[in-house]
C-alpha cells in the first residue's frame, strides 16, 4: 500500500518508508495522504502539476518555516512541524496533529493563535534571509480602485448614491490599506474554518498557498466580517466576538510587545473586504467577472451562505464600525444606509449562520 504515496527516494532516506497510508480528500490543488514514517503519524502533502504551483509550494513551505520560528521562541506552536520538504515533486510532510471538534467558543482560541501567526513575521524583514526568503512570501495586496468603482456602480443601483464625501474616504482607504504596514504579519491567506485545527494545546493553520506578509488587520477582521474567503461564512455573538478581538490584542501585544490593530484599523480592514466582489466566489472564480454587477441579478449559494447574505452582514458590519472615531464616517453612514435598502430589495437575505458547519 505504501506505494500509492509516491514518495522520493531523499525523503525515505530522511524519514523512512512509509506504512498505513491512507489518501484523504482535499482540494483539486492538491493530493493529501495521512501515513506512518518511522513510527512518526504524518501528513503528506503534494501540490498537483497546475499553473501557479510552484509559486504555492514555495509560499506553503516558507510560512511553515517562518512560522515555526515562533514556537521555537515560545514553545506555543501555531502551526504543525514541518518535517520534510521536496520542491521538485512539491511535496511537503507535515507532523500529524490530534485536532477535535472545537467548542462553542472557538474563536477566542481561533483569534488567540491568529495572532500568534502573524506575529511570526519578524519586525525586520531583513531577518527573513537564509530562514524563509522574502521572494517565497508576496506582500498582501489590498483592494483596488476598480473594486471601489464597482461597489459603488451596485449602491446605484440598489437607489442608494454615494453621499458627497464617501467615495473620498473610501479612495483615501485605498491608500492607506496600500501602503507599507508599521509592522509586517505573516498573514495565513485564507484562516478559515477547517484551515484551524484544534488540539489540546491550542490552535494550528494549515494550508498556507495563499500566505503573504501585510498587514494584520487584514485578516483580524475575518471574524467581524464573516469569513471573507471562506465558503463557510459565520457571524459570532456579540460577547465571542468581543472576547474573541480582546484575545487577538492581548495575544499580540505579549508577542510583538507593539500595539494591536486599533477599531480604526478594523475599520478600514472590513471596509476593504466589503468592497472586494471577489470575496464572494471561491478561488477558482476570483478574477473571471464582475460579482457585485452579476448579483444584482441573481443570487447565489457558495458553502452555507449566498452572496446577498454575505454582502448584507459586511454593509452591517462597517455600518457599526465606521463612525466618527475612524476615517470613515461618511461611508459607515452610506453603509447603514444601504443595507437598510438592500434588506428590502433582497428580503431572503437573512442573517448569516452563527455555528460553523
């Protein structure tokens, strides 16, 4: 059996032969196998010959790295080990971990070890020579002016205009979510539901061909705007989510001794993600239509939520965020606005799921 994990001759020599496989289902990206090497319980992970691969293997085996850095300063791992690598067959086997289902609270332990993965990123950059090249982990790139104008071309037609001022703000956003973050994370691309595997020590991400390095407000925000990238898009309590941000700061100020992303920042992060019509198809779509302009004619369903849902729980979400203290208050105002309008003109939207699948 252990020959339908096609293993190289190098990593059998490190790791030894492998016995117990079993193929898992994953992504059509990629091929995963759960094996013993040496006694050792693995994961093994092949990225399958598909444009863009070799850029995903290199990501997912830098940020494995570089993140591993941390539980070595620690001893809290946020990430499982990485225990052998193959660039050439873009194969990675990864230590096994014990995960179980996660509680009801989940996101305090979820928002916990988030942080403790972006504050994986080194202060200096120049510190990422020799362990994790810098060339392997692309910059985040935020929202771009065309989003904004699509965004804005669906308030119109929803009845809601842009109030004088709010695409102002939203341009001066744009800038400000493109320039050069104070302090780079090392950012998961993708921290989702199923991407969190809880153990009894915490959490640990896995599958990082998205990561990059930017700013961590850009992935903070995931749990007050739903999920973004997620096909599982949920809404948090009130009090978890309040517990679960209070986490997040507290987490990263004991690691970066730096000050956590403000509500400002939170802000300007939601409203990024709002404006993103891609965050509404699952990857393989991203980049092939305009989403904002397609769901004004039909609605439809990506895991547990449709668009229309996802796109009124973020109009609600900056409604609430962006007001006097950020510099977004007109937008915040036009938000409320539009998701009262959009309520009525979507009246199935309901509210996102609070559980996750």
């Amino acid at each position: 059996m252990w020959s339908s994990l096609p293993l190289g001759e190098r990593l059998r020599a490190e790791l030894g032969r492998p016995r117990k496989v079993r193929r898992l289902v994953s992504s059509p990206r990629s091929r995963v196998w759960r094996a013993e090497l040496s006694g050792a319980q693995v994961v093994v992970k092949q990225l399958v010959d598909s444009p863009g691969a070799d850029d995903r293997f290199a990501r997912e085996a830098a940020a494995l790295g570089l993140a591993a850095r941390r539980a070595g300063r620690t001893g809290r791992p946020v990430v499982p080990a990485l225990l052998g690598a193959d660039p050439a067959a873009r194969m990675l086997v990864l230590e096994r971990v014990a995960d179980r289902t996660p509680g009801p609270d989940w996101q305090v332990d979820y928002a916990t070890a988030l942080a403790g993965l972006h504050a994986s990123a080194p202060a200096d950059l120049d510190d990422l020579a020799g362990t994790a090249p810098a060339t392997d982990i692309p910059a985040w790139t935020g929202p771009t002016g065309r989003d904004l104008g699509c965004f804005l071309a669906l308030a119109r037609t929803l009845d809601v205009p842009a109030p004088p001022g709010a695409r102002a703000e939203a341009e001066a956003l744009l800038a400000r979510l493109s320039a050069v973050p104070v302090r780079h994370a090392l950012l998961h691309g993708d921290p989702c539901p199923g991407n969190d595997l809880h153990t009894a020590d915490g959490v640990r991400f896995v599958d990082f061909e998205q990561s990059s390095l930017g700013p961590g407000a850009a992935e903070f925000a995931y749990l007050r705007i739903g999920f973004p990238t997620c096909w599982c898009s949920t809404a948090a309590p009130a009090a978890v989510l309040a517990e679960a941000e209070a986490a997040y700061r507290a987490a990263w100020r004991a690691a970066t001794g730096t000050a956590a992303p403000t509500p400002a920042d939170l802000a300007d992060a939601c409203v990024g993600w709002l404006l993103r019509g891609d965050a509404l198809v699952p990857k393989a779509q991203r980049g092939t239509a305009d989403q904002l302009a397609r769901m004004q004619h039909a609605d439809w369903t990506w895991g547990n939520a449709t668009a229309r849902r996802r796109v009124l729980h973020r109009l609600r979400a900056v409604a609430a965020l962006a007001d006097a203290d950020t510099a977004l208050p007109v937008f915040g105002r036009f938000c409320a606005t539009l998701a009262t309008r959009a309520r009525i003109a979507w009246p199935t939207a309901g509210p996102l799921p609070s559980e996750r699948p």
